[in-house]
C-alpha cells in the first residue's frame, strides 16, 4: 500500500463519516435512501482498496443497487418525509458516547492495517492460500474458502435469501385492507412504463442483453475473477428491474410469472442442499465435492459450479419476486 | 503514519455509533432501517480492515504467485454472508413497514403507539 | 517509448481529472437542476473519457484494455440516457427552468 | 458408532432445511402442514437418537465438507446440545399439531404454504445454531431462525403484531451485530472461527483490550437476543400477538438457544483465559436475573392480558436460568440448564392450553375468561397442572428446578440467603398471578350474552396439550433424564474453568 493509498482511503473514510451524517440528518427519506446508496458506492471503493474485490462487487451491487430499488419501491408506499424527529434524545447519545469510548479504547491493542504479523494473518489463512491450489485449484480463493472450506456458512447464507423472499411474499401476499394511497409515479410506471419516452426505451432495450450477459459471465468466471452466483443473481434481477421500468410491471409480470419466480426461488436452495446430500450418498461428509468425481480436484470443480448456479438461482427468483411485491403493493 | 493505520477502526466505531443513534433514537420507521443498515455497515468495514496485508494484493492467483504476497481471504467470505443477511434483513424491515403503513396510515413510531393506546 | 506513453497517459489522465473536478463544481454552484446537470455532464463525457483513455494507455494491450472500452462504450450510451430520463422526469414533476427569467430581470449594475 | 449415526448430527439441520423449500412449493391446503409436521417429527426423532447416543457416551463431531477445524466448519452433539436439541424439535413438532386448527383460521390458504415454510426454517435455524461449533456459523444461523421467526410472528391476526415484529426485527438485529463485532474482535485477535481452537488461542492475547471488548459486545448482543432484563422489551408484544401455535413455539425455545450461545461461548473461550471472568460474568448476571425475577414477575402480576402476563412470566423465568448459571457451581449450573427444559415444558402447555381458549375466547383478557371453566373444563384443568409446575410445586417439573436453584444457592453462604429469598418470593408472585387467571375463569361469572354449555377446543388440541402437562408430571415424578444431561453439560461447562 503506497502513501497515496493510505490517503485516499482516508480521505473516502472521512467522507463516508460525513455522508453517514448527512444520512441521520435529512428529513427527507427519498434524499436519505440516495445519501445511503452514495455511501454504498464510497465502502465498494474502499473494500477495494483493502484487497477485498469480491467484497467491493457485491457491495456496489448491493447497496447501490438492490437496497436503494427496495427503499424506493417502500417509500413509494409510506411517506417520503420522516415527520416526528427524534425521541430520547439525550439517552442514545450517552449510550452512543459510551460504547464509542470502549471501542476507540480497544482499537490501541489491535494490529496496523496491514500488518503482516497480525494473528488473523498468521493462523487459518495461511492455509487457505497454500492450499487451495492442491485441493480445489481455482484462482479466486475467496470463492474456494466460500463454496467449499465454509460451504455451509454459503448453504446458510443462501437460506437466509430464500427466508428473505417467503417472508416478503408472505407479509405483502395478503391484499390490502381497503384502498392503499398510492404515489402517481409508481401507478404510472406500474401501468405503462416508460413506453412514451423514446430515448429511454430504446437505449434500454439495447442495454438489457448485455446486462443479461455481464451476469453470466460473473456466474461462471466466479472462480477467476470476483463474482458468483450470488453477484449474478443480483444483476440479472436488475436487469429485470429495467426491464419493468421500461415496459411496465404487468409487461415483466408476463416475461416471468410469479410462479416461475417462485420455483427458482425454491429450486435454487434444494440444488444447493442436494449437492450436500448426494455427497453424503456417495460416501463423503455433507458438502464434501471431492465424492462427486474420481479425482477430488474434479469434483470439487464440480461441486462449486453446481452450488454457485444454485445461489445465483435463488438470489434471482428471490430478489425479483420481492420487486414485484412491492410493486404491485403500488398498482392495484 | 502509525497512527493513522488505526483509522479505520476509528472509522468503523463512529458509523456503528451513528447507525446506532439512527436506529435508537430516530422515530420513523424507515429512517430507523436506514440507520439499521448504516449499523451494519460500519461492522463490514472492521472485517474487511483485518483483511489486507503490506505489499499484498487480492488473494487471486494469475499466472505466476512465486514470490508474491497475498491478503487475507477470510474476511471477504464472511462480509459476502453478512451483506446477503444485511440486505435480507432490509427487505423483511421495508416489507413489515408496508404493512404497518396500511395497517395503521403512519409509520412514525410515537403515532403508531397512540393508536394502540386507544 | 515506455516512457512518452506514461507521460501521455498522466497527461489525459489528469486532464480528466480536472473536466471531473469542473463538474463538480459546477453541479454545486449552477442554480437549477438542468444547469447542474449540465455542468455534471462534463463529468461523465469529457472527464470519464480522457481517464479510461489514459487507463488504456497504462494498461497496454491486454484484456484489461476490452473492458476499459467496454466501459466506455457503456458509459457514452447510458449517461445521456439517463441524463435526458432525469430531466424528463423533472419536467413532468412540474420543475421549469426557472434560469430565464431573472436572469434577464436582472439589474445590470 | 455406524455411518448412518455418524451424519445425524449433520442431518439434525439439513432435514427441515431442505424440507422449507418443498413445504413452499406444496399447494393444497393441508398438505403444507403435513409435511412440516413429518419433516418435524423426523427432526424429533433424530434429536432422541442423538440424546440416546450422547446418553451412551458417544461424541458426534462432524466435519461438513469434509474440512477439519478450524479450517472448515465444525459440527458437534454433546449433552448440553442434545438437551437443547430434544426441547426445539419437541416444541416445534407439539406446536404444530396442536395449532393446525387455529392456524387455519388465522392464515388464509394461500399464504399457508410460506408460512410453514418459515417455520421449518425458524426450526432449523435454531437447530443450526445449537448444533454449531463455529462461531459466525452460529450468526448466519442465528440470522437464518430470527427472520424466519419475524415472519411467523407477523402472521398475527392483530394488527398490533406489526409493530411487535418490527421492534423484535431491530432489536434482534442489533444483538446479532453486536454478536458479530465481538466475534470480528475475537478472529482479529486470535485468527480463528472455531470454538474450540478459539479458546486456545485466546489464552495468549487474554488481556488485550480488543479481547475484552469482545466478550462485552458478545454477552449484550446474546442477552439482547435472549431477552435478558433489562434488553426484553421486544419480548412480551411479540409473544403476544403472535398466533398462538407460534408463541407455543418460540416461548418453548428461541431464547433458551440464544442462552445456549451465550453459555456456550462465555464458559468455552472466555472463563478460562480471561483473568477474573467468571466474577464479572456472576456480578454482571446475578443483579439483572434477581431484578428480573422480582420486576417481571411484578408487571405479571398487574397485567390484564393473558398472553402478556405469561410472556411477562417468561421474562422472570428466563431471570431463573441465568440465576442458576450465574452462581457458577455445578448444582447453579444444571440447575439453569434443566431450568431451560422445565420452563419450555411448563411455558408451553401454558401456551398450548391459551391455544385452546383461543379457539373460542376472542381477545384472551382476564375478563373475557369469565366462566371459561365451565365452557372448557378440561382446558382449564390443563391450565391449572401447568400453571402448578410453572410456580414449582413438588409432583412437577418446575419443583425439580427449583429445588436444584435453591440447593445451589444454598451452598454459596449468606449471599445464598438472599438468593433464595428471591426465589420464594418470585414463587409467591407466580402463585399471585396463575392464581389471577384461575380466580377469572373459575370463579367469576361469566358475561349476560356468552354462550352456554360445554365448548370444548377441538380434540387433537387438547389431547396434545394434555400431553404436555402430562409431560410436566412425569418430569417431575421421574427427573431422571433431564437431571442427568444437565449434569452432565454443567460438568462439561465447568472443566474449562481454571
């Protein structure tokens, strides 16, 4: 890490505190979801910097992008400005005061950023990169250490989705109690999309290909470079996103029903589990990919392209699903 | 220079603290998810600082690794898991807040405990 | 040679740097929405054009260098886009360009 | 040990996480109850086969993925599990095939899929967490069981389970981040996830600053979790407007898994490296479980809610647990951990028998129970047994674990005085209010207009609920098992101590 590096992730820190603030300040929810998905965009730029690209991927993609459609989609909904302030004030800033007080204490003991001799650079890690060549031999050893030496954290990881995506289903499946107020924006796009404004439409309808075949690609150069099922699934449901901005709801309803969603998001858990179970019918422990072929290295090939397919089809029928339920909230 | 390489953690302990405000003390209920989210950013950060190492560089091996230092992978894997529950976590938040709006027409914590008072 | 495409390189790439910085500074200080996006537009032609022009120049001719372009392309297509999708939005959510008028009211002094 | 008992441990979690998705996809209404209930019963059924093991001295440590600790993820059964394990699958599996009828008419058909989709989840989540023995496996399951279990306590039928969830959604997120920032702590200061290795690690950077703000963050968020006094404010609301089967459910088990963590992780890594620990574990706890006895059993006392009052009941008992853990003995500590099986037996027929008025008492105010025990004698009579092991008299399950807590305090000198007085009084205070709710239904008459006769709950309701009390009285005749796993979980506790 140069000097240079050192200050610009200190510079992005600091604007990130003041974002952060910018964030609690704001009465406005609309501008605070924006503020949120700016500071979104700054932490990608500094897990890049720390090493972490898949990390700063996900995150762009993310917090950017799936949270900021998610808080449109609900304030669109609820109010757009926050009108009673704020309660105990004086309370939660002696807590805050506090625990900020223990935690800056407690950083003088921890290693330097960078640390070469720090403890969580000298146990289990080392393992993990001078391993990964032997036993699973994929470039990305983050998605080594993720679909195989801590599958069941991914296995977990990927329910956690999929609860994700009942619970939305469940909580937004029952129809509203009476007539919901709806913002004429949300009706409008729900109804007819962008179908009156050319330009949009037409660059849009270039871009979606593309978007489609980015995602693709980030599902199956997972083990090369940043990326997998999970950074596949989220792009691929914004693509969808677009798509709904640009010919309507009902339009993208059409191209992918809910129960087809539904399906994806079910059959993408059970493709992952059943990857574990089928190494467990031939012989190995759960989630054991090196049972799956008769050379270990080869199944484990295997094995991480099956469960990652299994994440990118659950994130996808998942995060679409909950877009819809929002957003259908808004147009009937 | 030393010192400077604990700001992260500095970093880390104000977004906590400011999410943390957020959530606590702000009576709207979006605006308590957005600190929420705030909260649990300010954690992926600690995480990914633990991770890069002097002259390191993302543990990616190209064509040749003789030789060449590599950052701690770990951190990555576990932030991967913590955003996906993160952004879980947001979107049950978002879809229980709907229902709250329709349910109640408010999504002001202090209005929604006047009405169940009545 | 090695040398002359470096310099070129920080040449663009700090030419680029500053159309960003204009930007800026100009979505700050211009007083309607569709002059600062004006001004912002600086950012993402000229300013991101000159940086991955001078990217490609470090970068030499590898893999990295298609997706730089790639980038670019991407970029050239989306940003008018969604540059003329924001302004049509904020003409049907009823905001005028209010520049004209008091800037013709406007005392000369 | 054979092959097929080799994975059990394994497939304590796998079966009804890999049952969610097909209950999801099941259409027919019924049909998703079924196959939660099967794939419920089988959970039950591995978890006594699991207790049958561990009873006969075998040790289940499972590598998933075939990578050994601290490399991959570790799992592992011993008594302490096996026990938690018998009381999650049991309440989930008694929950629900005592509530398939009001949970008909609280969930309309079509969502009834998802919801028991969730509940699977909500079950594996917790026997994901019991069975862990890393510690962020631990939080991704941990997170996995909570929004699950927001969802089903969002299935209330009053609206008032909205904002209940959605304060239980915050505060359970904060614990599980506060959680998490301890563990990022300890993996910064020792380089390793697993437990075990953990606690070996940590012995060298035991007075490190970053170690100790560590366990703090890590005993709040767990307390958090477990609704600890004073952290339980998200509690009572959520267990009462959420459908009745799920607070059987989750008033049964969700907290006593976070207790769980809490033992699991404070014992293991921190009281036996830490210098002076254990006291500031006892001093921290002690206080709070006392005043949690005292002031919880209190507003028990006052509130007019029936749901609310046993949730508030829950909050004291949960007070008991941690007074038995936080006296540090081996008597203290199998005290509170047999404590964690008592309640769940004594809090969920509780629970099962307000399922049972629920069937046709709207409301569940003390007031509208006027008269319930003509209407519903045996339900009531239920009530009362449950209501009994619950204060702890002698014949049921409750006397046992306060017989073992006062025994505990007993040997602990003058400050054990104190202890027991607490204990007593918070018995008296637990008759007050069971005593309020009998005095309602038995003994006041009911309103001009209620209908008359007997109106019993529907059959499988009660015999199940039966089955609970029942249960209650033959853990309390025969305390065999229990006494012996928790014994057997306090001596493995202890052994880290110095």
């Amino acid at each position: 890490m140069t000097v240079f590096t050192v200050f610009f992730i200190i510079f992005l820190l600091t604007l990130m505190v003041i974002t952060a603030l910018a964030i609690v300040q704001t009465k406005n929810l609309f501008a605070a979801a924006m503020l949120s998905g700016i500071f979104s965009l700054m932490s990608a730029m500094i897990f890049f910097l720390l090493d972490a690209a898949d990390v700063a991927l996900t995150e762009a993609a993310v917090g950017a992008g799936i949270s900021t459609v998610l808080f449109l989609g609900a304030l669109a909904l609820t109010a757009e400005n926050e009108r009673a302030g704020t309660a105990g004030r004086a309370a939660a800033l002696a807590v805050v005061t506090v625990i900020t007080a223990v935690l800056v204490y407690a950083t003088f003991d921890m290693p330097r950023l960078g640390d070469p001799n720090a403890p969580a650079q000298l146990h289990v890690a080392p393992w993990y990169l001078e391993k990964t060549p032997e036993y699973i031999d994929v470039p990305n050893v983050v998605t080594a250490v993720l679909a195989s030496f801590r599958g069941y954290d991914t296995l977990g990881e990927t329910f956690v989705v999929f609860t994700a995506g009942i619970g939305v289903l469940f909580l937004l499946g029952k129809a509203p109690v009476g007539q919901p107020k709806v913002s004429p924006a949300m009706t409008f796009a729900g109804k007819t999309g962008l179908r009156h404004y050319q330009i949009p439409r037409v660059v849009g309808r270039l871009l979606i290909p593309f978007i489609l075949l980015f995602a693709l690609y980030v599902q199956f150069h997972g083990d090369y470079s940043p990326g997998g099922g999970f950074q596949a699934g989220v792009i691929v449901a914004a693509s969808v996103v677009l798509y709904a901005l640009l010919e309507g709801e009902e339009q993208a309803r059409q191209a992918l029903p809910a129960w087809l969603l539904r399906l994806m998001a079910a059959t993408g858990p059970l493709i992952y589990g059943f990857t574990g179970v089928a190494c467990m019918l031939l012989g190995g422990n759960f989630l054991d990919y090196s049972v799956l072929a008769h050379d270990p290295v080869h199944g484990q090939h295997y094995g991480i392209l099956v469960i990652e397919a299994g994440v990118g089809v659950t994130v996808t029928g998942v995060l679409i699903s909950i877009f819809h339920s929002f957003a259908a909230r808004g147009a009937k | 220079m030393e010192i400077l390489e604990l700001y992260n953690y500095w970093v880390f302990a104000i977004l906590l603290m400011i999410g943390f405000y957020a959530v606590t003390a702000k009576l709207n209920l979006v605006k308590k998810l957005i600190g929420l989210s705030l909260f649990q950013s300010a954690v992926f950060l600690l995480y990914i600082s633990m991770g890069p190492v002097e002259g390191g560089t993302a543990p990616i091996f190209h064509a040749d690794v003789t030789g060449r230092v590599f950052s701690n992978p770990l951190p990555s894997v576990l932030i991967l898991t913590a955003i996906v529950v993160g952004i879980s976590t947001l979107a049950l938040g978002l879809a229980i807040i709907v229902r709250i709006k329709e349910a109640y027409d408010s999504v002001e914590e202090n209005e929604i405990r006047e009405l169940d008072r009545q | 040679m090695a040398m002359v495409v470096d310099v070129a390189s920080w040449v663009l790439l700090t030419v680029g740097g500053f159309f960003v910085l204009v930007g800026g500074i100009g979505a700050l200080r211009m007083p309607d929405l569709y002059t600062r996006m004006h001004a912002a537009s600086v950012t993402d032609s000229l300013g991101a054009m000159l940086v991955l022009g001078g990217l490609v120049l470090q970068a030499g001719i590898t893999l990295e260098t298609v997706k730089l372009a790639a980038i670019l392309i991407f970029m050239l297509f989306t940003s008018p886009t969604a540059a003329n999708a924001l302004a049509s939005a904020a003409l049907l959510a009823g905001i005028n360009p209010g520049l004209a008028k008091p800037w013709r009211q406007e005392p000369r002094s | 040990m054979s092959v097929e008992a080799y994975h059990l441990a394994v497939l304590q979690v796998v079966v009804p996480l890999l049952s969610a998705p097909f209950v999801v996809l099941l259409r027919p209404r019924g049909l998703a109850w079924a196959a939660a209930s099967a794939a419920s019963a089988m959970a039950f059924a591995i978890a006594v086969s699991l207790t049958a093991g561990v009873l006969s001295g075998d040790e289940y440590r499972y590598a998933v993925g075939g990578w050994a600790a601290p490399y991959g993820i570790e799992i592992r059964v011993d008594a302490l599990t096996s026990l938690l394990l018998l009381v999650v699958t049991g309440a989930s599996l008694v929950a629900l095939l005592a509530g398939r009828r009001s949970l008909d008419v609280d969930i309309d058909d079509a969502r009834q899929p998802l919801f028991y989709g969730a509940w699977m989840l909500a079950l594996a989540g917790l026997a994901g967490i019991v069975v862990s023995a890393d510690a962020f496996n631990i939080f991704v399951f941990m997170e996995v069981s909570s929004l699950a279990s927001y969802i089903l306590i969002a299935a209330g039928p009053n609206r008032r389970a909205l904002p209940a969830t959605f304060k239980y959604l915050v505060m359970g997120t904060i614990g599980a981040t506060f959680y998490l920032i301890g563990v990022g702590l300890i993996y910064m200061m020792t380089g390793t996830l697993n437990l075990a290795d953990m606690a070996q690690r940590v012995h060298e950077v035991a007075d490190q600053r970053p170690v100790l703000a560590a366990a703090g963050f890590i005993i709040v968020g767990l307390a958090l979790k477990a609704a600890v006094f004073p952290l339980h404010a998200w509690l009572p609301n959520a267990y009462t407007y959420a459908p009745h089967a799920v607070t059987v459910f989750l008033a049964a088990c969700a907290t006593k898994v976070q207790i769980y963590v809490l033992l699991r992780f404070d014992f293991l890594v921190f009281q036996g490296n830490l210098p002076g620990h254990e006291f500031q574990f006892s001093h921290f706890l002690m206080p709070l479980a006392l005043l949690a006895i005292l002031l919880a059993s209190g507003v028990a006392m006052m509130e007019r809610n029936l749901k609310r009052l046993l949730a508030y009941s829950s909050v004291a008992q949960i007070g008991y647990i941690m007074l038995g853990v936080s006296l540090l003995s081996a008597t203290g500590l199998s005290a509170g951990i047999i404590h964690i099986f008592n309640h769940a037996l004594a809090k969920g027929a509780l629970f099962l028998a307000v399922a049972c008025l629920g069937m046709h008492i709207q409301g569940l105010r003390l007031g509208d129970l006027a008269g319930a025990a003509k209407r519903m004698p045996w339900t009531m009579a239920a009530f009362v047994i449950a209501g009994l092991s619950l204060i702890g008299i002698p014949g049921t399950a409750g006397f046992v674990s306060k017989w073992l807590l006062i025994s505990a305090a007993l040997a602990e000198g003058s400050l054990g005085i104190a202890v027991v007085a607490v204990v007593l009084i918070g018995s008296l205070m637990a008759v007050v209010y069971v005593w309020r709710v009998v005095e309602a239904a038995y003994f006041q008459s009911p309103q001009a207009g209620s209908p008359e006769g007997r109106h019993e709950a529907p059959p499988m309701l009660l015999v199940v609920t039966w089955a609970a009390v029942l249960g209650n009285v033959y853990f309390g005749l025969a305390p065999g098992l229990p006494i012996k796993l928790s014994q057997a979980a306090a001596a493995s506790l202890l052994q880290h101590l110095p």
